[in-house]
C-alpha cells in the first residue's frame, strides 16, 4: 500500500524458521533486542539457535550466561541437531560464564554501584572487541539486573551497554525472565528495560484447555516493518519453528 | 485377508502433487479407505509421507497396516491419541511421534513440517486422519481456521494432501468448507437408507 521504502537498513539473519520472515528480513545490524519470556518458553533455545546460525557463516558469537553454568547450558543444547560442539570448540561460539566474570572482575558484592556497572560494560565491550563478536547474547539481563539496585542504574546499564555494543557492530539479544505474560505483564523484570532498547520479543504459552502452546510475539523492532501477530512456536531438534497462531484460538495477552 | 478398494489408486493416478484430497468415508469403512489410499501411493507411486493420526493410536494403525502389508518404511506417523492414555507411547515404534492433544492444532502443522523437513522422498504426501476426530476436540471456527491454513500450507510446497472426514460426524460448516478448499474429492462415505 505504501510501496517500497527507498532506504532498507542491513539485516542480520537469524536463521530461525520463520523469524526472519516475521521481521521482514531479519534484525537489523547493530540493534539490541529483548528476549522476554516466561519459562520454558524457548528463550535459550532460539538465541543459541540465532548464535548458531552466525556461526555458520562464519561470525563470531559469544553468550553470557548468568542463570546457568556453561557446562549445564552445551549439555542441554547438544540434543539439538543444529548444534555442533565443534563451533564452540573452533572459537565460533564463545560462552562465558557471568559468575566467572565477575569474580574476575573483583564484584563480589550484592549489588552493584556505578563503578562496578561501568567496568562490567568495558569488560563485555572488551570481550566483543578482542574476539570479533558479531552477535551477542546475555542469558539472562534479569539476573544481572537484580544487582542493581534501582532503575535509573539499570536504564545507565542498558543505554550504554546497547549504544557500546551497536558502535561495534554486534546485533545483541538481552533475555528477560517475566514471570507472566498476562494482561498485567510487563514485557520485562523491570519495565525500564523495554523502552531503552532497538526491539522487544515476547515468547510465551497460551493455555488452550490445559495445554500450553508456545508463542511468540514482535512488538517492538527499531528499523524495519513487522508482523506483530502471534506465531506459535515448536521446539524441534532441528531448532525454533514458526507458523501463524490460529486467530480462533488465541486468548487474550 | 482384506482387499483394497482399487478404484482409489486409479483415482490417484489424475491428481497432481499439489492436489489437495478430501476422503470422505463411512465409520465402518474408515481404515479400509486409508489403507487403500495410503498402499498405492507408496508402492505404486514411491512416495513418502507423513500420517497424522487423531482418530486412533498410531501404533493400532501401524499393526493393521502391516498385518495387510502396506509397506511403511518411508511414512512417519504423528499421534495426536496414544499421550492421552496412559501407556500410550510405550511401544518399539521408533515413526511415530507424539502431540499430547488434538487440541494442539499449531503444533500439529508445525511437526508436520519439520517431519516434511527430514524426509528422503522427493515427492511427498501428508494424509490428515481426521477431520471428524479434531471436530470433537476442537471448536467448529478454529477449525475451518485450521483447515484453510493447513491445506494451503502444503498445497504451497507441493505436498500432496489427503484429509480423511466421515461426513455425519462433521460439523456442517467444516464439510462446507472442506468442499471449498479442497481439490479432488474421494467419496466412499456410507450410503444413510433412511
């Protein structure tokens, strides 16, 4: 209807079935996006799956993980069929554990001041730098945001980390863990987390007579059309895959 | 021994692979129709594909199939019965895999494809058993819904598709429906002497 845009910005394909329809290409570079997701809604899954993809084009991925260890985290995902232990065993794949990083970097306290955030940012911006990153994931944001204690250091954190990352041109997703995906929900832990950063995905379950059907929703994505519809989503060996919810069956958020 | 209705492999002979089938048959006749659908489009035409079952367990099936000797080394089966019992899914059978419920229509389609995905068969086939049995779990609109998205999803990839309604036991607005999008018509339904 409104014919071809005469500027398009680069995409990063994700490679997830579907996904990159829905996005109209994909994500665009640079952009950091959030994942947020009640649990075993398939988070983890599709952004190992979105490293994975990088990593077969030869990009350099890295993932922190805050909310379990590395090791615990390859043993879940070999069952995959897309995930060969050879990408992280080539360097591809880069996974860090948070806890390490932190120990690493002298923040053992319970909660972090803005010194401790801004030399958490250099040493992921390190990291990205050193290695080459092109696509990143934190797994999850929510944890690391529980140590900062209020949402203007939390809003610091993300702002900078999201601008630093985008300078290198790294396409970043942040997991966000929200316990519901109701009517009251917010598409994050702490609701300053959404409206800092270039995109929002929201993955969850609608109950369908007493079984829970995964979905997935874009709500937000900074430079490129949408679809904002529901998709259902099936985890198979193969990965993440997408099709269109039935509109008959679709509650309310 | 049970004899195959021949009439359907001819019948099978005129469509494409881009056909989209709807097979209707009686309760007494259910099995017979889809095995005499299933057994040609095997052997005669070598083809692959995938059985989404909603009307009984899939390894019930698979043993009649077999006793029959209806080949089905390159059909896997979806079982959207056997999760529901208990004991369902113990059994040796390494095609089948399991939906908990009817009710998972989405699930349904995308298991389906990503089975479609791993298939060795150039030319395959999805056959959906049945409309009638997804009518008891599923609400008439969502269906029709379903349906639409269903058979033109294959259709588009040029997957034969074959779905299996006893008449009597469909909604009206379904069969309608059914009739629309589908383009050729098996009809072995039972004959009602009222």
């Amino acid at each position: 209807m409104f014919g071809t845009p005469q500027y398009t910005r680069d995409r990063c394909v994700t490679g997830i079935h579907g996904l990159d329809e829905i996005l109209r290409g994909g994500v665009p570079y640079g952009s950091t996006v959030l994942i947020g997701g009640t649990c075993g809604s398939g988070k983890t899954t599709m952004c190992i799956e979105f490293l994975v993809h990088g990593a077969q084009m030869g990009e350099a991925c890295a993932y922190f993980a805050a909310t379990e260890p590395s090791v615990k985290l390859l043993e879940n995902v070999r069952q995959y069929s897309f995930f060969d232990m050879e990408m992280v065993d080539k360097g591809l794949i880069n996974v860090f554990d948070m806890d390490v990083l932190y120990s690493w970097l002298g923040l053992t306290k319970a909660t972090f001041d803005r010194d401790d955030i801004d030399a958490l940012v250099k040493a992921i911006t390190d990291i990205v730098n050193t290695i080459g990153v092109t696509r990143l994931v934190i797994d999850s944001v929510t944890t690391l945001c529980y140590k900062v204690p209020n949402d203007q250091l939390i809003r610091d954190f993300l702002f900078t980390l999201g601008k630093t990352l985008a300078t290198q041109g790294c396409t970043s997703f942040l997991v966000a863990e929200i316990t519901s995906a109701g009517a009251k929900a917010h598409w994050s832990s702490f609701g300053v987390e959404e409206a800092i950063l270039d995109g929002i995905m929201v993955l969850g379950d609608i109950d369908r007579m007493g079984h829970l059907l995964r979905y997935i929703q874009v709500i937000k994505m900074r430079g490129t059309d949408h679809s904002r519809a529901k998709y259902a989503v099936e985890l198979t060996p193969m990965g993440v895959m997408l099709t269109p919810m039935l509109k008959w069956g679709v509650g309310s958020r | 021994m049970i004899e195959l209705d021949q009439r359907i492999a001819e019948q099978l002979t005129e469509i494409t692979l881009n056909s989209s089938l709807q097979v209707r048959c009686g309760t007494s006749n259910a099995f017979l129709v889809t095995a005499s659908l299933l057994e040609p489009l095997v052997t005669e035409f070598e083809m692959g594909g995938i059985y989404i079952s909603a009307s009984r367990p899939a390894p019930e099936l698979i043993d009649t199939l077999t006793e029959i000797g209806v080949p089905l080394g390159s059909i896997q089966f979806i079982d959207c019965v056997s999760s529901a019992l208990l004991g369902g899914t113990d059994n040796p059978y390494t095609n089948i895999s399991y939906i908990d419920s009817p009710i998972m229509l989405e699930s349904i389609l995308l298991r389906t494809l990503f089975h479609l995905r791993q298939m060795p068969t150039e030319q395959n086939f999805v056959v959906l058993d049945s409309v009638n049995a997804l009518a008891i779990y599923n609400e008439e609109r969502m269906l029709a819904e379903y349906l639409h998205t269903f058979i033109n999803t294959f259709r588009a990839r040029d997957v034969l598709t074959a779905v299996v309604t006893v008449p009597d036991q469909t909604p009206p607005s379904v069969l309608a429906n059914l009739d629309l999008y589908c383009t050729d018509l098996i009809d072995r339904g039972q004959v009602v002497i009222s």
